[in-house]
C-alpha cells in the first residue's frame, strides 16, 4: 500500500507549484525537498527575478496566491527589442492586447515564502532537507528510498514527479538521456539601478556578444526604480567580468546597452550562469514524470523558461484532477502518455524558438544582422502578427 499519492522530488517553483495543485486536486501529496525554507542554498528562491507571462499569473491566481504575491511583482506595460549597432527595433505594448500587464517580473525569493504557505495549508506535507537516493518498482507504486539528516527511509507513491532541476537525480535513476547543447557564453545576473524610471519596459537588446535583457523591478529597501539585468557574455570574458569594479562594470554595460535608461547609477551583487538547451528524450517513465527544468532548461532570452515549467504544472494537474474524479490511478501509463501527448507540441515550439532566437542573434555576419533589423522593423509595423506574437508570449 503506497505511502501517498503523489511524490513530488524538489521543492523549488515549479515543485511547489505542482504540488499545490496537485494537493487541490484531493491527492495526498509529499515533496522531498533538500533545503529548507529560508536557507541558503534553495536556488529557486534566491535573489534573481523571474518575468512572468500573464498566462502564468491567471494560474498563480487560480491557484489563490496571487494576491500575495502581487505587491512585490513588477508589472511589464511594454517589451523594446532592438539591436545594438543597426536600424530596427520592435515595440510591444499591453494596450495592444487589451490586458493590465504583458507579464510581471518577481524576485524568486518572495516566491518562498508564499508557496510554502500555501503548501501546509493545502494539507502537503514536506520532508526536508532530504533526497532521493534510489528507487524500485513495486506492485501499483514506486518505492522510494529517501535520506533525510542521517537515516535512510523508504516511500511509496503511485506517481513520483521530477521537479529537481536541470541535473535531475530521478531522471538520472530513472534513465531517461537528455539532449545537451551548450551555448557559447553565460549569462551574467545582477540588479542594477538606471538613471531614469524604467516605468514598466522590459528591454531585450542584441549585441554582437549577447543580449542583454533588463527587466523592470519594484522599488527596492532605497525606494529607487531597479532593473533585474542578464547580460550574456562570451565564455572567455565571464570571470574578467565579474572581477571588474561597479564602476567599470556599469560603464561597459552603458557601452553595450545605450541610454534609454540614461546612466546607470549602481549594481548590485553579480552571479554568471552557464547557458545550455537541455531536453530529455522522454518525460516519462513507468510512474514518473518531469517536469520544469528536470524536462527542459532554455535559453534565457525570451523569458519563457519558468512559463514553459507553468504550463507543465497546469497539464498535469488538469489531469490528476479529472483521474481524481474518475476514481483512476496517477500514476497510470494512459495518464502519462496523455501527458506527454498534451505537452509535446507547447514544448516543441517554445524551445526551438527559443533556441532559434539565441542562435540567429549571436552571428555577427552583418549582412545578417541587416536582415535581422529589418525583421524587427517588419515585425514593429505589422500590427496583427505583433499581437500574435505577443501573445503566444503571454502563454495564451
């Protein structure tokens, strides 16, 4: 007799999320979390932001933790995308679209505390600091074994959900390969202050290095306007990088970006991420699935890495919902093939143009970059495909 429901292995956003959901659904749900809340060392919930896409913030809402997160989520009224060196450049505006906001941009770390409230509410229970160490098959459940401080544990599940990240240990075990390909750079986070109120414009600007993004923050502890900046950098600049002193540093940022902003006037504390399209092969396995990074880590440039592992949640609670009402097994293959089927087109699209995107704007071939340009100009001035493509990056 299994243990629980559901198992969700890693308790970060899309983890927690998931079991949320999943817990609504009447389940009995466990997460296996290695970190604590409020520790140092819980990668979803540090200081880095995250753009949210509307679509997103209609299921955060359905899911009743919008409004506390709201107060601390900055709202995206309009995207600028323009390239560093030639004509073109694309405007996008949420007037356009007929909603308050294109998306929002929140700092991982106020996401923690929400989710872990919602989470004891809903009746999940948490096991952490804890991790996966194996598992078995058993009857109509995977038994898992499970470290927790010193003792080692087993539980059993019916359906066990990989939420631990690009270096998932349950797709490891469960021996599903990935497709990896690594993108010549990393991408350079930090929080900057501009000289100008940013007044809700996300920024996407291609250099012949790499983009850089900067996307609109609430005020910080100082009141002031910040920006959330990621900026790709070659691989073999990355450590000069982030040697170089806050003033040298925001002057060869003011070199690359511009001054729509006018001068940057201060950074914050900067990190460097290495930047790889990672795919499983498959999603699924006999009572497993993955989801969020453990299935897809993208390219940061559109921002659509954590809508995509969203969208994954929402699939799959639909689901369990609708197992849970017809009396029927989580973990069963028909619900995961119906899974894996729902998913694949969405996850399909989004990293290949994603992927597509990084690539096109990394050639420094100018005839192409002219080319690019007159895209952007083409893409500025055609209202109908604008809105469409603003759209599909809401996740509508």
């Amino acid at each position: 007799m299994p243990d629980v429901d559901v198992a969700v292995i890693g308790g970060g956003m899309v983890g927690a999320t998931l079991a949320l959901a999943a817990a609504r659904t009447g389940f009995s749900v466990r997460v296996i979390e290695a970190h604590p809340p409020g520790v140092d060392g819980q990668p979803s919930y540090d200081d880095r932001a995250t753009a949210l896409s509307w679509g997103s913030r209609r299921m955060l809402d359905d899911l009743g933790i919008w409004a506390d997160l709201a107060p601390h989520a900055e709202p995206i009224r309009r995207i600028h995308v323009s390239q560093r060196g030639y004509l073109g450049a694309t405007r996008m505006d949420h007037h356009d679209s007929g909603v308050e906001a294109l998306g929002y941009v929140l700092i991982n770390r106020h996401l923690g505390p929400v989710l872990h409230q919602a989470l004891e509410a809903s009746g999940a229970a948490v096991t952490t600091p804890a991790q996966l160490l194996d598992y078995q098959e058993g009857e109509d459940h995977l038994i898992l074994k499970i470290r927790q401080g010193q003792e080692d544990r087993s539980l059993g599940a019916r359906l066990v959900v990989g939420a631990d990240g690009t270096g998932s240990r349950l797709r490891a075990l469960a021996g599903i390969d990935v497709h990896e390909s690594p993108y010549e750079g990393s991408a350079i986070i930090a929080n900057v202050t501009p000289g100008q109120d940013h007044q809700g414009v996300a920024y996407e600007r291609f250099t012949d290095e790499g983009p850089i993004a900067l996307l609109p923050l609430t005020r910080g502890p100082d009141h002031e306007r910040r920006c959330s900046l990621v900026w790709v950098r070659p691989q073999e600049q990355v450590a000069r990088t982030l040697g170089w002193s806050d003033r040298e540093f925001l002057a060869r940022l003011q070199e690359r970006f511009g001054h729509r902003l006018g001068c940057f006037r201060k950074v914050g504390q900067r990190a460097a991420y290495p930047l790889s399209l990672i795919r499983a092969k498959r999603d699924t396995a006999p009572r497993v699935v993955l989801v969020g990074n453990a299935s897809h880590t993208i390219h940061p440039v559109a921002g659509q890495g954590f809508n995509l592992g969203l969208r994954d949640v929402r699939t799959l609670a639909d689901l369990l919902a609708q197992a849970r009402v017809d009396g029927e097994d989580p973990g069963s293959p028909a619900l995961l093939s119906d899974y894996a089927s729902r998913r694949e087109g969405d996850l399909n699209t989004v990293i290949q143009a994603t992927d597509a995107l990084a690539r096109l704007f990394a050639t420094p071939f100018s005839p192409l970059a002219h080319l690019r340009g007159a895209g952007l100009m083409l893409l500025d001035l055609c209202g109908p495909l604008r809105r469409r493509v603003a759209r599909k990056g809401m996740g509508l």
